[in-house]
C-alpha cells in the first residue's frame, strides 16, 4: 500500500496496488459527477461514529468517482476505532506467541487475533460500487487502512495469496467482545 493526494480535495489516500484495486490514483473517473450512498446492504462497523459517517459521505458526494472505490481518508481527529495491529499500524511486527486464531462475526474461517485492544485513530477505509443496479454504493467502511484480505478468506485469488500470508504473518486483529 502507498499513499497520495485525493485529486479532488488534497488528502492522503492509501492506495492498494493489484489487479482488484482502481482507485483515484490509478484509474480515470467518470464525466459526470456522482452520489455516494449507503444502502440497506451496506456494511457500516458499528464502531465507526455517525459524525465519521456523516463526513465520509458529505466529503466524497458531488465528487468524480469511479465506478469501483478502495480508498481510506483521514478524519481530522483521531475519534475511530482500530483493531488491527503490526507493521501497517506502525508498531512491531505481531509474533506468534502473541497470537491466536478464532471466528470474527459470520466469517466461516479463523482470524489471526490478538488481546491488544482497538485503538482510536484517524484512518477510516471506504469501499463502494455498484450493487442492485445502483452505482457508488457503499460495500464496507471502517476505521483503519486497507489491509489484505486473509488468507483463508474464499474470496482470496491465486495471484493475492502471497501477499496474503507475507501481510498476516505480522499482523493481528484485536478480540471481539
């Protein structure tokens, strides 16, 4: 991952490099311009604030979108939750004497965990495109950077495992309650 300028207003944006990924950075959008929306499928973290969801959707509307959207903003406060840990975090690589593996919500496949607790930052990640025939849907948001799918995930490619595994090798998710 790396990060640039949003063109439309000038804030950092984390970009996730492969052949899944169009953000602002690497992809042309659209003429006109486009609404942001959430819909009744959207999966909005509940730790995200309604203030943070409120000025993801206020920032982003009435801007050239592309059709497909990965991309994490940085709110002016450090008010969201994170749970994940390591490298991307800036700390120490996540050993696996601190780690243990277990479900996360409706997921049929074990997580990499960990007892630390989320911590409060800036970074909320936003995920959108079509759904139902309707465009720039919101699929997912939240607090943190875009992290790698995990390894065991279904949905995971052939071409994305390796940075799968070398990614979750060092980082950890915090319990959930």
């Amino acid at each position: 991952m790396f990060m640039n300028d949003c063109p439309s207003c000038g804030q950092k944006v984390f970009d996730a490099p492969g052949d899944n990924c169009t953000t602002f950075t690497n992809h042309e959008p659209p003429e006109e311009t486009t609404m942001l929306t959430i819909h009744k499928d959207s999966h909005i973290h509940d730790n995200v604030p309604q203030l943070v969801r409120d000025w993801v959707i206020d920032h982003l509307n009435a801007k050239e979108l592309p059709s497909f959207l990965m991309l994490t903003l940085s709110y002016p406060s450090p008010i969201i939750p994170c749970g994940l840990h390591g490298p991307i975090m800036g700390d120490a690589p996540i050993g696996e004497v601190e780690c243990f593996y277990g479900k996360r919500g409706k997921r049929e496949y074990n997580s990499r965990l960990c007892n630390r607790s989320p911590r409060l930052q800036c970074g909320v990640t936003i995920i959108a495109g079509e759904h139902d025939g309707q465009e720039h849907v919101i699929y997912t948001m939240f607090g943190g950077p875009l992290a790698e799918k995990e390894p065991a995930d279904p949905t995971l490619k052939d071409s994305e495992r390796d940075f799968s595994v070398r990614f979750w090798r060092e980082h950890a998710l915090s319990k959930e309650d």
